[in-house]
C-alpha cells in the first residue's frame, strides 16, 4: 500500500491573498492620499488617515503583515507621504504668494 505523507499545513498565504491585502493597502492610500473624486467623501478620507497613521492598531499590522510588508515599513512610507505633501503644499503656497506679489 501506497502511502502519501501527510501534509502539514502552513500559515504562508498563497497569492491571491496577498494579492487581495495588498489591494486593501493600496486602496488606503488612494483613499489617504490620492485626489479627490467623486465618490471619496471628507470621512473616507479620514478614515483612511486614521487607519493608516494608527500604527500600534492590530488592523493596520495584520492588514500589513497579511500584504507581505512589515507595518514599521508601511508607517515609514505614510510619514514620507504626509512629508511630501506638506513640502508640496508649502511650495505651492508660496509660488501663490509670490505670483501675488507681482501684480
């Protein structure tokens, strides 16, 4: 008689689920950060940015962890991106004042 070992199952997810978290991640920050459309509404928005800035939250670190990404990464890229914005904004601000200015 034939007998095939048994298999032992792993907690690695295939794929598709990583697929799918990562989708969940990305989805987030569209939400956070990306531009306003139609069907964003202001608390969507918030919710996404609560989401994503609150790092100790057991959701943001089994959302990251189940994408495949160690959350202390994912909080890394958040700051970088409320970093660029608000360089962004600042620079857009004050080309607003100096074109002002000119007239």
């Amino acid at each position: 008689m034939n007998m095939q070992p048994l298999r032992v199952l792993v907690e690695e997810q295939s794929p598709p689920e990583k697929k799918l978290w990562r989708a969940v991640l990305g989805q987030a920050f569209d939400d956070a950060f990306g531009p306003d459309r139609y069907e964003k509404t202001p608390n969507i928005k918030k919710e996404a940015v609560d989401f994503l800035t609150n790092y100790s939250d057991v959701s943001f670190i089994n959302v990251c962890e189940n994408a495949g990404f160690d959350p202390n990464f994912i909080k890394r890229k958040v700051q970088k991106k409320f970093c660029d914005n608000f360089t962004s904004a600042i620079k857009n601000l004050s080309t607003k004042v100096r074109n002002k200015n000119d007239w």
